[in-house]
C-alpha cells in the first residue's frame, strides 16, 4: 500500500492545484491517485512507499541517458560549486549552443530560454515579427507548451482532460490560431490560402496525443506548401529533438525548417529549450534586432552543464543503441497483442515510441480518440502494479533511455504480457 505518498499527497492537494505542479501528473487520465517518488537511478524510479518501478517517462522526455546518470551528476556537481547562477554569459552556454548546432547546422544562431512553452512562444514572435503577419497554423492535437496562441485544440495535458480549449485566452488572440489535422495537406493548403500565416508549427512526430507519426511525404509537402503561401516552417523539437534520430527531424525527414524549438533532451533533466534557426531570423532578436525575448535565469549555468553531458552521453552509437532498444520493444508489445488478440497498434521513432488499443495505425488526434481508452486505463494501472511505469494518460507519448538494458527490455515485456492477459 502507498501510504505515504497517499498522506503527501493529501497535503499536496491541499497546496496546489489538483496537488500537483503540472496537470497530467494527476493521473486524471487513468483514475486514483500518483506515487510520489523518492529518487531514480538508471531507468528506474522508487516511491516514497519503497515501489520501484522502470521508468518509460523519464521527466516526459528529457532523461535520454536515464535517472542520475554519472556524467550528468559530475558536471553538475563540478559546476554548482563555482556557483549557481551569473546572468553574466558563460563558456558553458558556448559549448551547449556548439553541441547543438554542430548536430542541426540550419540552427545557426539560437537563443537559450528555460522552458518549451517560452521556445515556442518566442520563436512565434520572430515569425510574426519577420512576416508582418499575425496568424498560425497548428495541428489538432499537437502540444506547444501552455502560451496563450498555443491553447487551441491543443495535446498533451488539454487532451487527456478533454478539454477544448482554454478559458482565458482572449477570443481575440484565438482566433489568430487556426487548426488543420494532422498528417492532412489538403486541411493545411486551405487555411493557408484562406489566411495570411505567418508560421505553420507543428511536432515533426507527434508525441503530445500519444505517438503520431507523418505520413511518408508530408515534412517535405509542407515545406513547399510555407514556400508558395510565403509562411515560416517551425518544428517544434521540444520532444523530438536527439530523439528521433542523432540529428533530429532534418536527418529523419530530410526537411529544413526556418526555425526550431528544442527542449527537453537538451538540459538533461533542469530546466532549459532553446529557439533558433537562420542567422537573419535570429538576428531580428535583441538586442540584435528589435523582437524582444529576455530571461533571468536563462542559459543558466547547472542547466547548460547538463545539456552539454548529456549530449556527451548521446552519441551516434549510443542513439542507435536505445533506438534498437525501442524498436525490439515495440515489437514484442505488438506480437503479445497480436498472440492475446487485442486490437493494438505501436510504433516508434528513435528512442521515443507509443501504442494505442485500436486495430488500426493512428494518423491524426481524431484517430487517437476512437482507441480503447478505458482498456488504456486498465493497463496502465496494471502495468503499475506490475513494476512499469507508464504515461498516466492515453495521449503521451513514451520514451527509453540508454541505462535501460536488454534484460530490463526482456522483463518489461514479461510484465506487460501478464498486464495485457489482465485487460485482454
Ligand atoms: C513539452 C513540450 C513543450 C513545452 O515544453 P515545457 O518545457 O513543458 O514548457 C512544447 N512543445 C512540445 C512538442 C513539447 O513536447
């Protein structure tokens, strides 16, 4: 029984909305209550009741090499001790930003911020700033952190709590959003004839109404489309950056955006993203340029030295290792369920990957919701109990780590057989 993280969360709840400190955490997409958790190692995690559990979270994406990795705890030790904060620049900023453009060389000029939601929400600055014009267009379903432009017909957390939309976003700032499905060109075209669109952002694969993939064609298609209707491309990396593939989606997809936002993998676990792209779009930001963006901690000395020992960590081998990883265990989920019978469907992308209880491949949010929610339920909680830890919402995608081994891979697969015989 997980009697103190039942009595800690009660005083949470009393402190914080739903007691938690970001909405999906509430496990109001699968029913009872959180653990609470004590500390990770590796690729697992223990609750504050003694429970360990392997971790396919991992902080919703950043922990690429896993909870407390050796070269992450060292840098930031090392670094922590000359002090923890300057807002004066710093080597450590040059080396992340030389490790990032070394990898995705059309990010040639960036600028450090410390969550998704500001990468998103400046990087839309620039485009309106460039362009002269106000509105984007977005996919239904796909999630850019919680910015006012982006709360419409939204992922992540807005999908798992159904909502629609948020109130106190303006109608009027909402209505400078408009929302094609994903994976639908044609949706896309309209709008952008019908609309002056000043950048079309979209997740290069989806991962905020669970795991979406492009249809074989559509990055490049889009591409040509921002061309001829004169709007920016954004790829909105947060989640998908050195996860995808060792460069991310240019190498995946063979598609350049103008601008890209990252996040997540880049500070290894404290909080950091970034925005960047061209040298002229990224010189229209101050004070360079005239487009204002500014943050007290940002390129904060701690998140920097994580960001830069994890993209140490993450090597090409090393990508290709957890990628393999994630594959094998995408495929035994689908023979298990194939063997029990039970419409599902799974598929990956690198080191991130998702699954869906419905017979067939999902290409769009409206298809993710004609999958089995409650047996998603179901199986979440059983695989709880059985010591895996999923996204507690149908709409999240998953993701691996490098300290996840073969025989972890072998045992959550073990577990989650005997989960899926519970839901079958
Ligand atoms: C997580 C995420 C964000 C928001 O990042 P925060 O750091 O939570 O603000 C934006 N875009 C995508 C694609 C994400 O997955």
């Amino acid at each position: 029984m997980r009697t103190r993280s039942h009595a800690i969360m009660e005083r949470a709840r009393a402190l914080f909305p739903g007691g938690v400190s970001s909405p999906v955490r509430a496990f109001r997409g699968v029913g009872g209550e959180p653990f609470v958790v004590e500390r990770g190692l590796g690729s697992r995690i223990w609750d504050v009741d003694g429970g360990e559990y392997i971790d396919y979270v991992l902080s919703w994406g950043p922990l690429v090499l896993g909870h407390a990795e050796p070269s992450v705890i060292a840098a930031l030790d090392d670094v922590m001790r000359r002090g923890t904060s300057f807002g004066i620049p710093t080597e450590l900023e040059v080396e992340l930003a030389e490790r990032v453009r070394e990898r995705m060389p059309h990010v040639e000029m960036l600028r450090f911020v410390s969550s998704g939601t500001e990468a998103t929400m400046s990087a839309v600055r620039v485009a309106r700033a460039v362009t002269g014009r106000d509105v984007i267009l977005k996919f239904d379903g796909c999630y850019h952190g919680h910015a006012d432009s982006f709360l419409v017909r939204a992922g992540s957390g807005v999908a798992t709590l159904g909502l629609p939309n948020s109130p106190g976003v303006p109608e009027a700032l909402a209505s400078l959003t408009v929302v094609a499905p994903f994976n639908d060109l044609d949706a896309t075209e309209a709008l952008l004839a019908r609309h002056a669109v000043a950048a079309i952002i979209v997740e290069p694969v989806v991962g905020n109404s669970g795991f979406i993939p492009p249809d074989p064609g559509f990055h490049i298609r889009l591409r040509s489309l921002a061309d001829t209707y004169g709007a920016l491309l954004v790829f909105d990396e947060v989640m998908t950056g050195f996860r995808i593939a060792y460069r991310g989606a240019v190498e995946r997809f063979g598609v350049t955006p103008d601008l890209t936002t990252l996040g997540k993998v880049i500070g290894g676990g404290v909080p950091v993203a970034a925005y960047g792209g061209k040298r002229e779009l990224m010189e229209q930001v101050a004070p360079s340029g005239t487009v204002y963006q500014a943050g007290t901690l940002s390129g904060n000395p701690l998140a920097m030295a994580a960001g830069i020992a994890t993209l140490d960590g993450l090597t090409q081998p090393a990508h290709d290792t957890i990628a393999a990883r994630t594959a094998r265990l995408v495929q035994g989920l689908r023979e298990i369920a194939a063997r029990r019978g039970i419409p599902f469907t799974a598929d990956c992308a690198g080191s991130m990957w998702g699954f869906f209880f419905r017979a067939e491949p999902v290409r769009s949010f409206t298809d993710a919701k004609t999958s089995d929610v409650e047996r998603f339920k179901r199986f979440f909680h059983a695989a709880l109990e059985r010591g895996v830890y999923l996204a507690p919402s149908a709409f999240e995608a998953a993701f691996m780590s490098s300290a996840h081994s073969e025989a972890e891979i072998d045992a959550t697969l073990d577990r989650l057989d005997d989960a899926m015989r519970v839901v079958g």
